[in-house]
C-alpha cells in the first residue's frame, strides 16, 4: 500500500518556499508518490481590486485588467522556472487567486492530495497575528 500517492506543495516564491519545494520532491522520489502538483496562489487582495478598488471606489477595469493579467503572467514564469531536482512522479504546476489557506486546502480536495507541504516563516507571535499564517490557516481548515 503507497502511503503517499499525490503531494501537494505550496511556494511563495522565496528561499522558504523553494525549500518546501525541494523537501517535496525529496519526499516523492523516496515514498515514490506519482503525482507532485506545485501551486503559488496570487494573494486575494490583488483579485478584490479588480472589482472593489482602493476604499470601495471601483477602478475602470481596463486600468486594472492588464496589470492584473501581468501578475499572474509573471507568478506562472515564476512557478515555470522553478528548479527542481530529478523526480520520479509526475510534476503539475498550477497558478491561482485566492486566499492563499483556502485555495491550497480546495486544491488538495481537487487533486486528492495524500500529504500538503508548505513553509513557514516562524515569525512572532505578534507579527503572526498582524500578518496571519498560510501555514496555521490550513492546519486548522
């Protein structure tokens, strides 16, 4: 019986994210998982203000629009050009707006995920509650 089919990992982009990254694929390769789906969601503020604006002052959506489309351009050549050490299963790539905890834990759902790997910044816990935890956020959803 495998123990671990699909792992999902979620990256920010930074020097943690790519860590959780590489212990995943570490992960995979050793447990020979079939699946390693990669994920960064875009924060959900920056989807928001396509619609709401700055204070609830709507923006002309051609103002926004191409801004917003460059971002998640950018964040999929980011998630693209991520390196990734030689693994055995089969690795799928995803970009996503959306509260970060919440997209993770549906994707999980989406792609039957066995085991969700992500990073965290072990800040304070002042900073934690000013600046919230993907990581705690998914633990307790």
């Amino acid at each position: 019986m495998q123990a671990y089919r699909t792992i999902l990992v979620g990256t920010d982009f930074t020097a943690l994210g790519e860590i959780a990254v590489r212990a995943a694929c570490s992960v995979a390769s050793r447990l020979g998982a079939e699946r390693l789906h990669i994920a960064h969601i875009v924060g959900a503020a920056t989807g928001n203000m396509m619609t709401t604006g700055v204070a609830g002052v709507p923006f002309a959506e051609n103002v926004l629009e191409p801004m917003f489309q460059r971002a998640l351009a950018d964040a999929q050549r980011a998630l693209d050009s991520i390196p990734l050490p030689e693994v055995t299963a089969k690795v799928t790539k995803e970009v996503r707006v959306g509260i970060p905890a919440r997209e993770l834990r549906k994707m999980a759902d989406e792609v039957n995920a066995d085991l969700i790997v992500i990073s965290t910044h072990r800040r304070g816990k002042v900073a934690r509650l000013v600046l919230g935890s993907v990581a705690d956020a998914l633990i307790r959803l």
